[in-house]
C-alpha cells in the first residue's frame, strides 16, 4: 500500500509518499510560502530529477491539490491515479492527554485535536488545515493522526507535573507533554532491534539532536520522561530556542529591556540557543564546528555549554531509571556531528562509556559508537519520522 505522509506547517507543507511493503520513500517534496507571494513546490521521484515550480498557491488545499498533481503527473508522476494512494497519515504535533496513541481520523477525532489547539497554537490548526485540505481533495482515502505528544503519555505523574499550583493543571492541563515522541518511539524500538534485546527488557537514552532538540528515557518499552514540557521550549539548548532557564529571567530583561511577554517569548524561541549564545555566529552546528576549529571563542563557549546541558539530562534519566543499557544520537546534530557526540560522551565515564572514534566518524547508519568492552553501548541512529508515520498508518487502516 502506499502511504502519503503530510507535515503540515502554518505556510508550509512537507510530503513523502511511502510504499508501505518495501518501506521505501517513492517520492517526497516540499510546498513553501503557502498563502505567501512566491510559494513554491518542490518535488523529488525517487531515482528522478528534482523539480521545482514556482506558482500560486493561496491556501493549503492548493498545495496539496499541486502535490496530488505532481504525484500524478504522467511524465514525472510515481503512481496512475490518486486510488494507489491507499491512506493519508498526518503529523500532529499536539494531542494533549487526549491521545495516548495514534487514531484513524473522524469528524469527533478532529474536535478533539481543535481542543488542544490552545496547547499548541502555531501548529494545531495547520495540522487541522491540512487534514480538511486532503478530505476535500481525497473524500474516501482513510486518514490518520500520528502526534508528537503521544509517545510521552505513559509518564509517571511525578515527571510530568510542575511545582506550580494544581488548580493550573486542574483548570488549564498545564504540564509536562514532551515532543519528537514519534522519533524517539522509532530510535528507541531500532536500538534495540539493532541490539537483538528486547525493548521491554531495556533502559534507553534517546537524544532528538536536530533544530529542535530533546533527550527521552525510555524504561522497559514506555517513555518515563523527556526534555521538552508544555511546549517545546523547555530542557536542551537548541538552534534558536533557549531551552530551561530560571523563570525570573522573563521579568529581568522585561524590565531592563522595555520589552512585552510576547516580545521576550519571541527571543526566546527565535533568537535564543546556539544562535544567541554564540553573539549571532550560526544556529547552524556545520558552522559553528568550522568556526570553534578556527579558534572562535564564541563558537567554542556554545558548543560546551550544548554538550555540558545534554550531558546534565543523560544523568538525570539515568537516575529517573536507576541506570542505562543504551545511549542513542539521531537527528541533524545527533546523527552528523562527531565532535558534540565525542564531547557528550566525555562526561559518560561513570557509566563506563568508552567511544570508538572510528566509528563516531561512520555517517548514515545505524552504529554502535562505543568499543565492545563499553560498560554502556552509545549508538548513532538515524530517525525517520515519515516511515515511522506510515508504519503506524498502515496499522490503523490495514
Ligand atoms: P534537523 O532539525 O534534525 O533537520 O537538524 C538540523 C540541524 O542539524 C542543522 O541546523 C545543523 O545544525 C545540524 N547538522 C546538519 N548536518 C550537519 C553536519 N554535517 N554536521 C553538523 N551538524 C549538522
């Protein structure tokens, strides 16, 4: 079967589709500046030129109408007619406590999603957007809701609440949600796949190393606790997030800056992290590696304050568990970048992590990073959040 997987931003739209029983991408693009003068569609067959077409497109139904087009094309197309395409799974970011796992998506499915939409205003509703775009264009294709949150639902209370006062939870279900779950439920099962062991018998570490960042423990096959909280600007210093800081510091720069909330909650997601860390030298971690062998102090200074903050998180799970069998890097940093993995690791060694630097320097794919005599196995893993949604896609329509 195949399956069309849509990531829908506010003016943005990510696609892939999917043939569900080889496991293989057949064609992924891109839709940018939806709604926005200049949009553009980008589109990749597999084994095919990459295209790109610069044309209107004022809405998200017009976007994925181009997708479907493309997808379709006689020339270029991968698949006869839109009835190969036998399902349509959605990232969702935000699911609240409402979703513990992925669901087929119904009219009572798509309130509820609307009903966490508060949690999670920049995403919900695109997500929302480009579901009502593909029924108008697929009416009889089943589609599913696969959510970022839903993974981190079998947390234990005690890591999921703040020490703010309960009625906050009671009234507005402010705590802990956690994000990225999709590819932390991916590496974590792949580590131990990979291992041969199994996931209900392991205590996993998976750190989401990419733009957005964030660490998970995973306890006997379920996630005990993660980085990111009621959003996802919570725990790891990221490109451009800030990650955990102290909550007074909001007030500080209000009163020294003149500046309104939404004015510093800006900062704090746009030019906070490694980008306002290192005075405005990259968000980019190609760059700052490059700028740190040259000497860059500034460079320097944020790549160890990065791996310092992801060291302190290992710990910490590491006694949320009572100890770790496997360690596992993925994402854009987590998968490329040797020198923050070596660096990480260097503060392992009350876990017994010894490194094998020839193969931290493999690249894209699964690797064990640690010599065999390595009390704890640290393992690099690339995430694939697009087969993990057509996996679970599959399941729910099959
Ligand atoms: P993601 O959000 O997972 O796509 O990760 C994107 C980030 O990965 C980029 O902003 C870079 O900081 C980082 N990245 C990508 N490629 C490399 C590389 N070859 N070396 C170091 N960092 C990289």
């Amino acid at each position: 079967m195949n399956i069309l997987v849509i990531n829908c931003g506010s003016s943005s739209l990510k696609f892939q589709l999917i043939n569900s029983d080889s496991e293989q991408c057949i064609a992924k693009g891109l839709c940018e500046r939806i709604g926005i003068e200049g949009s553009q569609i980008t589109y990749s067959p597999e084994g095919g030129e990459k295209e790109v077409n610069v044309t209107p497109m004022p809405d998200h139904t017009e976007a994925i109408r181009l997708v479907l087009e493309a997808l379709t094309n006689p020339k270029t197309g991968v698949v006869k007619s839109l009835d190969e395409i036998g399902a349509v799974g959605h990232r969702i970011v935000h699911g609240g406590e409402k979703f513990a796992a992925s669901t087929v998506i119904t009219d009572e499915v798509m309130k509820a999603i609307e009903e966490c939409n508060d949690l999670a205003p920049l995403h919900n509703p695109a997500n929302l957007i480009g579901i009502n775009a593909c029924k108008a264009l697929m009416p009889n294709t089943p589609m599913v809701g696969v959510f970022d949150t839903a993974f981190h639902q079998t947390m234990p209370e005690e890591a999921y609440m703040y020490g703010l006062p309960y009625e906050y939870y009671q009234k507005y279900k402010i705590r802990r949600y956690g994000f990225h779950g999709t590819s932390h439920s991916f590496v974590s099962k792949k580590a131990a796949e990979d291992l041969g062991k199994k996931y209900e018998d392991l205590k996993i570490i998976v750190c989401h190393l990419g733009n957005g960042a964030s660490v998970s423990a995973v306890k006997n096959g379920k996630c005990v606790d993660t980085s990111m909280g009621l959003t996802p600007l919570e725990g790891l210093i990221m490109g451009t997030r800030s990650g955990d800081m102290d909550p007074a510091i909001i007030e500080f720069i209000a009163h020294k800056e003149g500046k309104s909330i939404d004015e510093i909650m800006s900062i704090l997601n746009k030019k906070s992290g490694v980008q306002g860390l290192s005075d405005n030298l990259s968000s980019d971690f190609r760059d700052l590696e490059a700028e740190h062998n040259k000497g860059n102090a500034n460079a320097t200074r944020t790549l160890k304050t990065y791996c310092y903050r992801v060291a302190k998180y290992i710990g910490s799970y590491v006694a949320a568990m009572n100890g770790v069998d496997v360690i596992c890097f993925t994402a854009g940093i987590g998968e490329n970048a040797a020198l923050v993995r070596s660096w990480v690791c260097q503060y392992l060694g009350y876990l017994g992590v010894t490194i094998d630097e020839e193969a931290n320097h493999k690249r894209g794919e699964d690797v064990v990073i640690t010599t065999p005599d390595s009390k704890t196995t640290v393992m690099v893993i690339p995430t694939n959040e697009e087969l993990a949604i057509a996996r679970e896609t599959v399941r729910l329509v099959k």
